[in-house]
C-alpha cells in the first residue's frame, strides 16, 4: 500500500479557477488525461463556494472530453439562490476554451433536528477490513497513476482475491488530498471513489469490453469527517452497450452518500 503521507496532492492550485494536475491524479488510458474522481472533487470545491451557506446535495457532471493534466479553468454560474435551496452550473474547459465538463448542482438549507426517524442499516466498519489488491486499472502508459495513489482494503476479503475480480463489489478505500495544506469536504473527498464504480464493479476483463463513463451523479445526504469510505457498487451492462453502475458510498456509521455513472460499452482494441 502506498504511504498517502508522501504522496502529492491531486492539483496544483495556479490561480483562481485555474489548476494543473500532479501523478495521482492521472487517468490508466492517457498520460496526459486525468481520472474523472479527483476532478470531480475539484468541481465539488468550486460548487460548494459558489453557494457557501447551504450543503451540497447533489451534483451531476456530463463528461464530455478527457480533462488535461497540463491544465485547465473551473467556473460556476450561481442560478438560485433562495432561503430554502440554491442551484448552481459549473463548466471546465482546457486552457484552449474548449469544454470538457458541465455540471449543474443542487444545495439545500441545513436543520438541526434533536433526532430523526430513519432506515436501519447494520453498518461495515473500517477496522475490520482486509488489505487487498485493487481492483482498478494499472496506468498502461507506464506512468503513475490513479490506482498507484490509492489505499484499498475488503469488508470479506479472501485472502488471496484476485485483482481482475468482476462483478458486485464492496470495498474501502483512501485518496490523497484534492489540494497541498487545505481541508476537505464529504463531499471532495467522496468524489475520487464515487467516479470508480464502474472499474471497481465492472462484468468482464479491462481488455474484454470497455466500459467508459460518460456522466457522474452524486447524492450527498450526510456529511461526516471519515476518511476512508465503503463503496458497495453493481454494474448492469446490457447488449445495447449502455450501461450504468450505481454505488453506495458509506463510511463507519452507515452511508452517506450514492453515484450513478451511465456507462458506454464498447468491444475492447485487440491487443
């Protein structure tokens, strides 16, 4: 397991709006491509200061191009802004002006209710896991990546799973910080492993079917100061090659929050 202490942020913070990527924060398919997860806690950042005074509830990302490492500008536009909700849009382009993501978000007023009736759940608890291989794609560019950075461990795990394992599956994992020296919300540091359920749960080999992610939908519902999180996620591919995958993310004392990804499924390049 990597030692997260040393590892280097996600980003580099440049100037305001603008930021470049470090190695974690590396996609498996392109060396100059980020993963979508820690940029995805990077908009997150953006959204919660664009409406500072309410929680964020739900952000939804299109994926439209690969995101640069080398750089790229995040800008919100703030539509609402009421005593009970906000909402805002977010875009990402690369320093030539071209769109890479859009979003749009939802932020609700908090409470403080003395309790509240609510499902039942027998939650998993971090100390009781297994350290494990993940199960997410090695950079094959050659170059560190996304998966290099990462601490992973198993609710059940056997001691000697597979790291090409398919199909539904539980487990925790850490990720580095989104930015050197700054706090994190749930929400920024969900981000990284709610955009990985689609390789954590995928139904077949990374060289049999290719199973991009095109959008990202997060549902924030509890915000808690945990930092690792249990991803319990399940992919459903069908033979019209859409797919989706959703995950239930959750930390010692029960979830907190589920991502949805709509996947793309494709015959993988013969290699």
């Amino acid at each position: 397991m990597p030692n997260l202490a040393d590892c280097p942020a996600y980003f580099e913070h440049i100037t305001d709006g603008h930021f470049s990527a470090n190695a974690p924060a590396r996609g498996p398919w392109s060396v100059d491509h980020c993963h979508a997860g820690p940029v995805a806690g990077l908009i997150a950042r953006a959204l919660e200061r664009a409406v500072p005074e309410k929680a964020l509830t739900r952000m939804t990302l299109d994926l439209v191009r690969p995101i640069p490492m080398a750089g790229f500008q995040i800008s919100t536009k703030v539509d609402r802004d009421s005593r009970t909700l906000g909402q805002a849009r977010v875009k990402l382009a690369d320093t030539d002006g071209n769109i890479c993501v859009t979003g749009s978000s939802m932020h609700l007023v908090r409470a403080d209710f003395p309790s509240m009736p609510t499902a039942v759940v027998t939650p998993l608890k971090r100390a009781d896991a297994v350290a494990g291989p993940t199960p997410l794609a090695r950079g094959e560019h050659g170059e560190p990546s996304f998966s290099d950075f990462i601490e992973v461990a198993y609710p059940d795990v056997v001691p000697d799973k597979p790291a090409n394992s398919t199909g539904p599956t539980k487990l925790w994992m850490k990720t580095p910080p989104l930015l050197a020296d700054e706090m994190l919300s749930t929400a920024q540091r969900l981000c990284p492993l709610a955009d990985c359920g689609n390789g954590i749960s995928r139904n077949a080999g990374f060289y049999d079917i290719t199973f991009m992610n095109t959008d990202l939908t997060i549902h924030f519902h509890r915000e808690t100061n945990a930092d690792w999180f249990l991803s319990d996620c399940i992919s459903h591919w069908q033979i019209s090659g859409i797919g989706m995958a959703q995950a239930v993310l959750s930390d010692d004392d029960g979830p907190v929050a589920t991502a949805l990804q709509t996947i793309l499924l494709r015959p993988a390049t013969p290699r």
